[in-house]
C-alpha cells in the first residue's frame, strides 16, 4: 500500500493505492488518525485501492468517528468499486459522505 498526503487550502487529503489489508491498516490508521489530529478537513482519495478488509473499513470508521468528535469534516472521495463494494456489503455507503472525485469533495466538504 501506499500513502500520499497532499496540503489543499482548506483540507489535507489522503490518498491511498493498493491493499489497505491486516498488513497494511495500521499504517493507514496512524496516517488517518494524524491527519484529523491537524484539527482540519479529511478527505480520503480511495480511487487507487484495489483491495480493502475489515481492518482497513475498521481504520477509517475511526478516523471518521474522530473527525466527527473533533467537529471536523471526514468524506471519502473517488471510491474504487472494488472498495464501494465492501462499503456497501457492511451499510456503511449510508454513513460515510462519499462525493465522486476529490475537486467535489474540496468544493462541498470544505
């Protein structure tokens, strides 16, 4: 898996390519959860994951809930299918905000 980081003006999003799997979901966790702790909005680019499990769902419903503790803005944007899948599988296409690309995301969550 891999992770970059990108400073927009009003939000930092995160984007992540590959497998976020038991291997790789702490490391995407501790990126999630450092982002929200910079107290601005998240948005997570998951258009270049081709494989996510539990842990990696479990990961950002935690950053999710921190974000939302925090008062702060957390949507996922550009959702591959394979991820938009698993999301639906377990409901939570219903309780994550999920715009299309990141441009929408900036112009909406922000």
């Amino acid at each position: 898996m891999e992770i970059q980081i990108t400073d927009q003006e009003k939000a930092v999003v995160v984007a992540f390519a590959g497998d976020v799997d038991l291997e790789s979901s702490p490391e995407a966790r501790q990126a999630l959860l450092a982002c929200v702790d910079r107290k601005v909005p998240v948005l997570v680019d998951l258009s270049g994951v081709s494989y996510i499990d539990s842990s990696g769902v479990a990961s950002l419903v935690e950053a999710f809930q921190a974000a939302r503790k925090g008062g702060r803005a957390f949507a996922l944007v550009a959702v591959s299918e394979a991820t938009l899948r698993v999301l639906q599988l377990a409901r939570l296409d219903k309780v994550f905000t999920i715009y299309e690309t990141v441009e929408d995301g900036l112009d909406q969550a922000v």
